[in-house]
C-alpha cells in the first residue's frame, strides 16, 4: 500500500487505532507465556482522509511507542503539507 499511497495533498485525516488479541488477552498470559511475542494484545494503528474516506496508512503492532512511531512514519510518507489532525490529537500542523 505505501508504494501506491504517497505524496498525498490532503485536508483532514483521522486517526484511530482497533484492538484485538491473538490467542488469548495479554492479562491471561501469565508467567508461561509471558514472554511469547506472538501472543496477546494487538493494535491496528489506521489513518483515514475524513473526507474521501480513504485509508492512508495503517501499522499492526502493539501499543507501544516504536509502533505507534512507525505508524505515524507511514503516515507522513502517505501525506504531504499541512492538515488537520483528528481522534488522537485536538490539532496538529505538519509541514514539509
């Protein structure tokens, strides 16, 4: 997707993330399965252009601040100049 999508002049994007898990929640993993990467919560990070609804850039990961940053680099190479920031921020300029 970041091959077709990129450069984009846009005016509004919002942004959302979704939860899920993957084999069981990451409270109930316990000592066991503590430290099994492959298991647990899982956040889709996804960037939508509020007007066309089309979806901008998106990253699964958890929720942590080296995904939510990769997600927020897809996000940057998706886009071009400056627009609003909705859901996660109440506004935020980027330029280039």
């Amino acid at each position: 997707m970041s091959e077709k999508i990129a450069g984009l002049k846009v005016r509004d994007v919002q942004c959302d993330e979704l939860w899920g898990y993957v084999g069981m929640k990451e409270k109930s993993k316990g000592i066991f399965y503590k430290n099994v990467d492959t298991l647990g919560d899982a956040y889709c990070f996804v960037a939508i252009e509020r007007n066309t609804k089309m979806i901008l850039s998106w990253h699964l990961g958890r929720r942590t601040s080296q995904d939510t940053l990769a997600f927020i680099f897809k996000l940057r190479n998706a886009t071009t100049g400056k627009f609003q920031l909705s859901r996660w921020m109440a506004s935020v300029s980027r330029s280039n």
